[in-house]
C-alpha cells in the first residue's frame, strides 16, 4: 500500500483550500486520515484528505446517530416521525452552514437566525433520540400501542420550538422592536439616541422582564428561542436580542468580549453620554447589567475612553461565543460524575517520555453521560464550520471524539490540529496521538 508523507506546510495547504467556498465545511471524517509513527520515535507522517467538500454530504456524516440508534429505526419500520427529525438534524445544519458561509459579507449573517438554526438542530437531536426509545418501547412490548406518526411538519422551518417556529421567533424580534416604536410614540419625543435606548431598555428589561444570568447552568439559558419565552438569558444571547431588536430600529449596535463578559453598545460619536449617569445608572450600565458595577469584573473599569479602544466582535465571533458556551455547558453535565475533568486532562498526562502505551488505557477512560457529550459535539462541530483555523478547537473536537471511543475519528481531527498548533503545544499533543492511534488498532480487533 502507498504511504504518503506531508509536512505540516502541505498538510496546511491543505486544510485551508476551499476556505471561500459557500460549501465550507470541516473536514469529512469519513475520509482517510490518520497519525503514523515508527516504533523508534522517528519523523510525523501525516496522511489525511482534509478537503472542504460538498457541506450537505459532510452534515449528514455528523448527526452523531449510533449503529444501535439506526438499528432501532429499521426494527420499527422507519418511523415517519424518526425519519422527519433525522431529516431537520441534516436541514439545521445545512442552513447553519449557509447562513455563516463564507461567501457572504459578515454584516449580511444574521445571528438570529443561526441561532435558531444552532437550536433546531440540537431540539431535534433530543426528539429523534426520544422517538427512538418510543419506537424501542414498541418492540419490546408488542402490545403497546404504535409511537404516533399524526402531527409532522414540512421541515426544519416549520419545526415548533417552545411553542413557535424558526419565522415565528423571527417575528417576535419584529414585534418586540413595534413595541419599542410605540414607546417613542407614547413619549412623543424625537429620536435621540439616549432616548432611543431608555426605550428599548424599558421594554426589554421592564416589560418584556429580560434577565441577565451570571451563571449557566439551564441550557434555557442558552438557546435563542428559549430565552425570547422565558426572560432569562446568557449574557451573550441577551446581547443578540438587543442587537437585533436595535437593528430593526436602524440602530448599529456593537459589542466586544471582556473578560468573561460580553458588553455591547451603540455606535456613537459622543461615548461620553452613554456614562451620564441618570436616575442613578448609566446607559452602559443598564444595557449591559450589575457587571459593569462588580469590582471584580474587568468591565467595571470601562469608560467613555477606553470603550473605544475595544476591539468589535463580528457577528461570527458572536455566534462562536455562543456556541462556546453550549460546549462548556455541555461538557460539565457529561463530566459531572468527574469532577474537575478537563477536555486535556489525557494530554497532560500521557506527556512523559519513560510513560509506555497500555493497551488497556481505553477501559480506564471515565464513563460520560453520552446525550450530554453528543451535544458538546455537535457544538464544536459547528465552531469548527465557522472558524475552521483555530486549532485549538479542532484539539477539544478531538478530545471529545476520544472521549467518546471514536479513536479513528479523533486521530485524525488531532493529526490535523498538530499542523496548525504551535511547537509546544503540537509536542504535548504527538505521545497522546501516538498513543491513540495504537488504541485504534487495538479496538479494531475486539
């Protein structure tokens, strides 16, 4: 068999040709990649076909739907309702992938509607995963009733979450932003912009009872859709639905990360008046909640001077910190039984040079919840679509593919990640991946 040896240069080359198509994608696991050594510890040898191919045909290898899902599907004769949301998990995606392609201009993405996408799928995931068990029910006790196939929906933008669809959610957006419109008009008062935010700030915060929550620990909290029925929100999702209701009012709202924080405001010559305090709070202070007044929070030390100085997240840096968080919220509940269990606690480990492989390592691995771990994911799987550069995500990808037992998988996704990391990093990174690779084999032949 031929062995093809690439340098990190080529392996790089590789990876990034495409990058502008509108089917940007990350790399098919499908596709041949794998991590080979010599026994003495010679030279890497990369050997992958990392190409951004068709993005349709590479969703639809990432629904993260096991053998014995499948199988449970085949035994009920293809449930209508299984097959529909198997159908929405690839949709989602796929219009994910649009809406944050590459091909278009950042300020034409709309983070409403990617996040709703982002929500579709994962929504969609723990339907199909419920229909499964109904229709794994049915076969092991015949004399139930069949799961019922009675309501479905044309797809993914029909799909009820919390009550609406993808466009009614969107619409909630247009009508928060009337009823912004009708507080001006009530006021009768022309549009300053100091004005313009108290008004909003009245109907978010007021009427509408938005609520900024410190700690994550609902994934309502987490999802757009979610938060626009309950009020209560990350920082970053409230931020999106400030920006959106204000752009609907012809208002640029920007915003940057600071620290854990994530703070917004409007594009504006005059930054002084957004600190005027007024009823004893600034406007900055209201958008952007009691962080700006916690003493231990880097955002209290902003001002009208160094606001400026800020750098302006774009709107895919937002929907990756969104997405972010859905991974560490994730990630804790699958690890909760490991305490303190880090995405790159194995490859802190494994780095010692007298350590050898043990190929019982695999059986050491701590058990994770698996739903909670699929949607981690799923999560990276899309930060990876939108910023396919950074390999440190590709890393915590591929941790969670070992985590998950997909050795062939993750060998891969780290082979990969060690071109684009720095020295140190890709050295701490080459043991485990030697490792793993000998764990591959080994479970090939179980």
């Amino acid at each position: 068999m031929m062995r093809v040896s690439l340098s990190n240069q080529q392996m790089k080359m590789m990876v990034t040709c495409g990058l502008g198509s509108s089917s940007m994608a990350m790399p098919c696991l499908g596709d041949c990649g794998r991590y080979d050594f010599d026994g003495r510890g010679g030279k890497r040898n990369y050997m992958t076909a990392a190409t951004t191919g068709n993005a349709a045909s590479v969703n639809k290898m990432k629904l993260g739907i096991s053998p014995l899902a499948s199988s449970a599907v085949a035994e009920s004769r293809n449930s209508s309702r299984v097959n529909f949301y198997k159908k929405v998990l690839e949709s989602a995606r796929d219009r994910f992938s649009k809406e944050i392609s590459f091909k278009l201009e950042d300020k034409d993405i709309s983070l409403a509607k990617a996040l709703l996408y982002v929500a579709a799928e994962d929504e969609a995931f723990l339907a199909y995963n419920r229909e499964i068990d109904a229709c794994s029910f049915h076969n092991e006790r015949r004399d139930t009733s069949s799961p019922s196939d009675a309501q479905l929906w044309d797809g993914v933008e029909s799909m009820p979450m919390a009550g609406k669809n993808i466009n009614e959610w969107l619409a909630e957006l247009d009508a928060i932003a009337k009823e912004v419109e009708a507080e001006l008009v009530s006021r009768d008062i022309g549009c300053y912009l100091s004005e313009v935010l108290e008004a909003v700030n009245k109907v978010l915060f007021e009427s509408r009872g938005f609520k900024r929550s410190q700690v994550i620990v609902d994934s309502k909290c987490t999802y757009l859709h979610s938060v626009l029925s309950s009020g209560c929100s990350s920082a970053i999702l409230l931020s999106v639905i400030y920006i959106e209701v204000c752009r609907r009012l012809n208002l640029t709202i920007v915003g940057s990360p600071v620290g854990e924080e994530f703070l917004i405001w409007p594009l504006t010559g005059n930054p002084e008046e957004l600190f005027k305090a007024t009823s004893g709070r600034s406007l900055f202070g209201v958008v952007n909640g009691d962080c700006v007044d916690d003493p231990w929070s880097r955002a209290s030390d902003i001002d009208s001077n160094s606001l400026m100085g800020l750098d302006i997240a774009k709107n895919r840096d937002i929907i990756g910190i969104a997405l972010a968080n859905l991974i560490r919220l994730y990630w804790k509940r699958a690890s909760r039984k490991h305490h303190g269990l880090m995405l790159t606690s194995p490859l802190r480990s494994v780095y010692r040079p007298e350590e050898k492989f043990n190929k019982d390592s695999g059986s050491n691995m701590p058990l994770l919840r698996p739903q909670e771990l699929r949607l981690a994911m799923m999560a990276s799987e899309r930060l990876l679509i939108l910023q396919p550069h950074k390999w440190a995500f590709r890393r915590d990808y591929g941790m969670m593919l070992y985590y998950n037992r997909e050795y062939e998988a993750a060998v891969q996704e780290l082979s990969i990640c060690m071109a684009f990391a720095p020295d140190e990093e890709s050295k701490v990174l080459e043991p485990f991946v030697e490792k793993l690779h000998l764990m591959r084999l080994d479970y090939r032949l179980l």
